[in-house]
C-alpha cells in the first residue's frame, strides 16, 4: 500500500536543491561512510531529530534520546521499525528474551500513553515479552489504564532485586527508558547489571543541548569536507551561557552578549551568501524537552526587555527543573507549509535505520519560531521508506530525494548522538 505525501508548499530556491543534488549525487560514498561510522560508534537504541528546511539550509535543531511520538508513525512502515529493532537487539543482547519498558508518568495525557502502546507493540512484534514498570509512587499494584483510543496498558510497579529490575514475576534482559530524567536518576536505575537504555547518563540530568551539538558540529564538518561543501549549510552557529537566572534576572548581560555575538555571526554568513532575509536565534533551556523554556530572539536589546510572564515561561522547564544554563542556536526559518501553516520535519530512528517520521505544523506559528507547542498536529509521511531509496531520475527536491537528504542530515545528528554518549558514559574508543 503506497503513502499518500502531503501537498507541500515550498518556497525552496538556491543552494538547497544544490545541496540536495550533491547528496544524491554522493549517495554510495555517503552510505559507505556512515557504515564505517557505526562501527567505530554504536548508535543509541531509538531517537528522533527536528530538522528545518531553510531554503538556503538543512539544520537538526533538536535532537531526542527518549522520542515520545511513535504513534504519530505511519503503519504502513510498522515492518522497518519491527526489523530496526531485532538489529539492535542483536548486537545489544541477542539472546533477549524480556524486556521492561519505563514510561513517563505522564498518566493524564492520552497522546503519550498511545506512544507507549504503539512503542510495545513493536518490541512485542520484534520477539520480546515486553512489561511496563512504572516509576510512579501511587501505583502499588498492576493497574490497568484505558487508552482513548480503544488499547489498555497495564502499568506494574518496579522491583529491584540486587541489581536487577522488573516487575514481579518478571526479571527482563533489557531495560528500555522511554522517560528522559529530567527530574532526575531515581536510585532504583543506578548501577544495574542489565543493559539498560539509553543509559541514564543520556538523561536531562546529566545531558546538555550545547554538547550535542558540539559533536554534531564536528560530524558536520567531517561530513562536509567529504562532500566539498561548506558544513555552515548543514549546520547550526550556537553558543552556551552557563549561567542565567530568569527569575531573579542575572546573567542577562552575558546572555545578551551572546545573542549580539551570534546574530552578528548569522548576518555575515547571509552576506556571504546572498540571503535577503533576518537573522534570528533561538534561546531555549540547555537541558529539557516538550518545547519548553524556548524564545525567538530577532535584536539582543529583547532579552532585557522580558516581562514577567515571559521570563517565568523561561524560568522553568519539565518537572520543575529550574534553568540555569541555555543555548543560544541559529535560527533557522523553516519554507515548507502543509495547507497554509507552517511544518517542520521530524525523523524517527531505531539503531541506526530511518524507520518513519512526520511532518509537525502548527497553524498560528511563524517560520521563525519553535512549533513545537499546543496547538502542533502531526501528519505521518513514507519517510521510511523515501529515505532509503531516493529517485535518482528525478528532481533534487521531488518529496523521495528531499526525504532522503532529510534522513542524511538526521543519520549526522544520529552520529553525534552516538559520540555523545561516549562521552557522557566514559566509553572507550574502539582499537
């Protein structure tokens, strides 16, 4: 059964479809590398990328190691994510058998719980006995929850024995963290001996925005020089200010720096190139998720212009966790429109294959400013599929060539994920 794509307005022109053009091009070269990459750097087990579509860049903007949207997946391509996983579990574990899923406890909000039903359904279709222990305190016995689209989960408490976990009656080869940490590592997940996944230290307590895109900053280099091209076009400026308080209303004189600093960067970059448009930045919280703690910034002067609200709304990301550092990205204007409203790619990862993603649009948001908030809805496209077999005899910017560039650029943040990780967990480099 064939996926219908989206109509898509684009006001693509210039370097772009170049861009696009030198990846197809480049396609056996690029494939090639990427494999020599895994080797040397193991992927993370799933994650999802936001990309921007400039016009005149291709940019990862966020990158997630707990992606919450499986169930905004085509079905169609259920086959490449059931096949993505048994690869992982190959190389992670092969003789898995059991594993434990641990949610968020995000019990009130329906599209979540659907992410976890459609999350294991797939590691049930991948061959594992899968069980979902919960983190939440109030939950002292298997409680049942019904899901508003029909589909029940059953959410058990954990039980720690020596070091392992499970549920009871249930002792798991692998543990899979579908939570992010945010509020922290909770005692009951240090120090197991199973696999666990991604690692904790991959959480938002210990992870930061500014070092991702370090690594990613270096893939994209690498990357560029294979490609003769110049990485800016595949990557965001940013930098890190470590030390703010919204509330209270310090460091925004270092911030503001950085924001001058940085806008002052991009506008060199469009005279260099020749792009008629103005220069923005995207302040947003160094740790945290759900498109929280973020502003658009168009003149450094905003920053000490925030009213209260407005730093309030910055102050604080999930779980209550205060900001203390943000980093300050290149905004990058996003041309794609599904009917009328603004849309931004998402691309979804399993090991190291492009499994499925979709399209975020949000009709009162501009192409300046962070989609991700309420109001977002999501169209499922045949990215599994286009990425990994793009139409050389067609248009660079036909939808299957544009998808496959788009699951390029997310396979470099994949990479930079996975440098990221060693780096966070001390892992070894390989001889």
């Amino acid at each position: 059964m064939l996926t219908t794509v989206p109509n898509l307005q684009t006001a693509l022109s210039g370097p772009v479809p170049d861009l696009e053009q030198r990846i197809l091009d480049a396609q056996p070269a690029i494939e090639h590398w990427f494999r020599m990459q895994w080797q040397e750097h193991p992927s993370p087990f799933y994650a999802s990328v936001d990309l921007r579509n400039s016009g005149f860049k291709i940019a990862p903007v966020d990158t997630n190691l707990f992606p919450g949207g499986f169930n905004n997946l085509n079905p169609d391509f259920t086959p490449l994510c059931v096949q993505a996983i048994q690869s992982a579990i190959d190389k992670i574990c092969p003789e898995a058998r059991g594993l434990l899923l641990v949610p968020e406890s995000h019990t009130r909000n329906p599209y979540y719980l659907r992410n976890v039903a459609t999350l294991s359904t797939l590691l049930r279709q991948a061959g594992l006995t899968v069980r979902i222990g919960t983190l939440i305190p109030e939950i002292q016995a298997p409680t049942p929850l019904a899901l508003d689209d029909g589909r029940e989960l059953l959410l058990e408490p954990l039980v720690r024995t020596g070091n392992r976990l499970g549920v009871a009656g249930f002792d798991p080869c692998m543990v899979l963290l579908n939570n992010d940490l945010s509020g922290g590592v909770p005692d009951i997940l240090r120090n197991l001996e199973q696999a666990v996944l991604p690692p904790v230290e991959a959480g938002w307590t210990t992870r930061r925005k500014s070092r991702h895109f370090a690594h990613y900053d270096a893939v994209a280099r690498e990357f560029a020089s294979m490609l003769g091209i110049d990485p800016w076009r595949i990557n965001p400026l940013f930098e890190h200010c470590g030390k703010i308080n919204f509330r209270q209303r310090q460091g925004e004189e270092c911030l503001e720096g950085y924001v001058s600093e940085l806008l002052a960067d991009i506008g060199a970059r469009y005279r260099e190139h020749g792009i008629d448009a103005k220069p923005f930045v995207i302040v947003k919280a160094d740790a945290g998720t759900y498109g929280m703690g973020i502003m658009t910034v168009r003149d450094a002067s905003e920053v000490r212009q925030l009213n209260r609200d407005q730093r309030k709304k910055m102050a604080v990301v999930k779980e209550g966790l205060e900001v203390q550092e943000v980093i300050v990205q290149e905004g990058v204007y996003t041309h794609e429109r599904l009917d009328g409203a603004n849309a931004e790619p998402v691309v979804y990862m399993m090991d190291r294959y492009v499994v499925g993603g979709f399209y975020r649009v949000h009709q009162s948001r501009g192409d300046d400013q962070n989609l991700n908030a309420p109001g977002m809805n999501f169209v499922p496209l045949a990215f599994s599929s286009a990425c990994s077999t793009p139409d050389p005899g067609a248009r660079a910017d036909a939808a299957p060539n544009r998808f496959y560039a788009y699951g390029v650029i997310a396979r470099l943040a994949l990479l930079a994920a996975s440098r990221e990780i060693e780096e966070l967990t001390g892992a070894p480099d390989p001889d």
